[in-house]
C-alpha cells in the first residue's frame, strides 16, 4: 500500500508545537528511519507567512487547493474554540470528506471539524478544559471528553497537546501496522502504545519507574505479559494494597488495570503477528491470552479484525531493525 498523502491546515496564531506533530510522527527521518515517510504538505487559506502562538512567524508555501488531493487532512489546533474558521477552510474539509478521505482534528482542532458539520451523530473528544464550550456549541456530537482520542471511522478525533501524538501514532499502526509505530514511538521517546479510551486528565503524571511504585508495577507487568496477571499481583509488585493500589492506578492512568492489561497485550499481539511467524497459538501465549479464542475475541473488539487477517495485512510491511 503506498504512503498516503497528507495536508495539514495551518490557522493563524497555530502552536508550532500542534502543528509539528504530524511530520514528527508520520514524515520519517534523515538518514531513513523506521518508515517510508508520509508525503506530507502544510497549506494555509494563504500562502506565506504564518503568525504562531510562540511570537514568530512561519512560512507556509501552499494554499488550500492541495486539501483537494491528500488521503488525510489533518486540523491541528484553532485559536478560538468561541468562534468558528473560516469558510474556506471549512469548505476544504467537508469537499475532502465528502471525496472519501480522513478527516483529523486535533486538540481544539476538533472544534473546525465539528463546524464543518463532520461531528454530527458521532463520537468525538476536544481538550477537556473546553469541554462546557464544545457541548454547548455542538449538542449533535457525542462528546467523550475523558478519552485520548476517538476513532469515528472516516473521522477522528484527538485530545490536548500530546494525545496529538497518540493519535497520530494509532493513524500510524492502521496503516503501518504496530511494529513500526512502536519503532517511530521509541525514536520520538513517546508511549508506544495509550490506548483510545485512557483519560487524558489524570491527578499526576505518570513518572518514571524508579520513582514510584505504581509506575515499577506497570512497567513489570508490560515485560510480563506472558503470564497470568491481574490487580493482586501489580499490587503486591508495588507492595501496597489492592484497594490503595486500585486508587493509585487510576490516579496515575485515568484507567483501570483490566483494561489497560488488555490494551497492552493486544499491542503485544499485534507486534508479534507482524514480526514474527509464531502460530496465532502461540501468540496468544506469548501475548498473555491463553488460547487462540480468546486472542481472536480480544483482538476483534478492539481491531475489528481477526489477527489471521491482521497478519496477511500487516505482516510483509514491518520493518524490524537489523
């Protein structure tokens, strides 16, 4: 399958930070990297300098017409979740939904999709600071404010500055496969893989593993994934109490420890389907799940694809490094 291409929209007073997330993830490195990189085109509704939120400008050599011929247009921030873009932009991202391609809004991004109508009827998430703005702008969008990002099929949707990057890297792993999103996650030093539905509000960030007993435990159990597990053994990794533990962990994720295991054994999965010829048996095994059914039930919930079918996708497109 050939790289897709993709047009990024740039809006007046943009975070450059915002608007770097796509190349970063998606356009590869100098030497090669992990990926064939993303062809990848910033546009403006005018060509020429671009005003930042950083107090410099930056040079945009294209207008929107190139909206007309990328695979993936991604809205990565908007300045003013009160007021809507401008109508050529919103034009540029109805035609481009409407010929078939997929529409990415980022952070408050998501309030241009959702102006251009593209929300209407389905999921979606926005920063949760703007959460009261986005629900009493756009009462026809399932709003999910919680989540990192949302996958409503043609369109998706991506939560505050670095869920930009979890988003960017699960497009990535849809199309790429695993293996190389976790490689160009490792080169960017981010998660390589947060699940859709972990919070993106958390009480704490999560530090490192030597600094605290909850982060040690889920580290421990991402290299043990082999083996049964679940809240007692984190727990006493952590050497706390299943209630107080319970309570960290979700302090720390935003989620609970079932779903975050399965999260990461799907990604394990996923990986071993691509890079490996082990039987989908021992996959599952390997993967933390047993037996073959069960793999296939988890694996079909969260992909939507059995890993039989995953791997005749996936398989010949990884990229394992010598």
């Amino acid at each position: 399958m050939p790289a897709p291409r993709v047009a990024v929209i740039a809006a007046d007073g943009i975070s450059p930070f915002h608007l770097s997330v796509p190349s970063l993830v998606w356009g590869g490195e100098e030497p090669a990297g992990e990926m064939e990189p993303w062809p990848i085109d910033v546009a403006a509704v005018r060509p020429g300098p671009v005003a930042t939120s950083a107090g410099y400008a930056i040079g945009v050599a294209h207008g929107l017409d190139v909206v007309e011929r990328a695979d993936i247009v991604v809205m990565p921030w908007w300045h003013d979740p009160h007021r809507s873009a401008p109508e050529p932009v919103l034009d540029a991202l109805r035609l481009a939904h409407d010929r078939g391609a997929r529409v990415v809004g980022l952070c408050l991004g998501s309030f241009v999709v959702a102006d251009a109508g593209l929300l209407d009827g389905r999921a979606a998430t926005t920063h949760w600071k703007w959460e009261a703005v986005f629900r009493r702008r756009f009462p026809e969008v399932d709003l999910r404010p919680e989540e990192l990002y949302v996958d409503a099929g043609a369109v998706i949707t991506g939560a505050g500055a670095t869920a930009s990057v979890d988003t960017c890297l699960y497009v990535l792993a849809q199309r790429a496969g695993q293996s190389v999103a976790n490689q160009v996650a490792r080169r960017i030093v981010a998660a390589p893989h947060r699940a859709g539905g972990q919070a993106q509000y958390i009480e704490a960030p999560v530090p490192e593993p030597g600094d605290d007993p909850i982060a040690r435990a889920m580290a421990w159990a991402a290299g043990a994934l082999d083996i049964p597990l679940g809240i007692d053994d984190l727990a006493a990794h952590a050497c706390m109490s299943r209630s107080s533990f319970t309570r960290a962990f979700r302090a720390r994720t935003g989620t609970s420890v079932h779903p975050w295991l399965v999260a990461q054994r799907v990604a394990r999965a996923q990986d071993l389907l691509e890079t490996t010829d082990l039987a989908v048996d021992e996959v599952a095994r390997h993967a933390g799940f047993g037996t073959a059914p069960r793999l296939r039930s988890h694996f079909v919930a969260a992909l939507g694809v059995t890993p039989t079918r995953y791997r005749s996708d996936f398989a010949a497109r990884a990229v394992v490094p010598g």
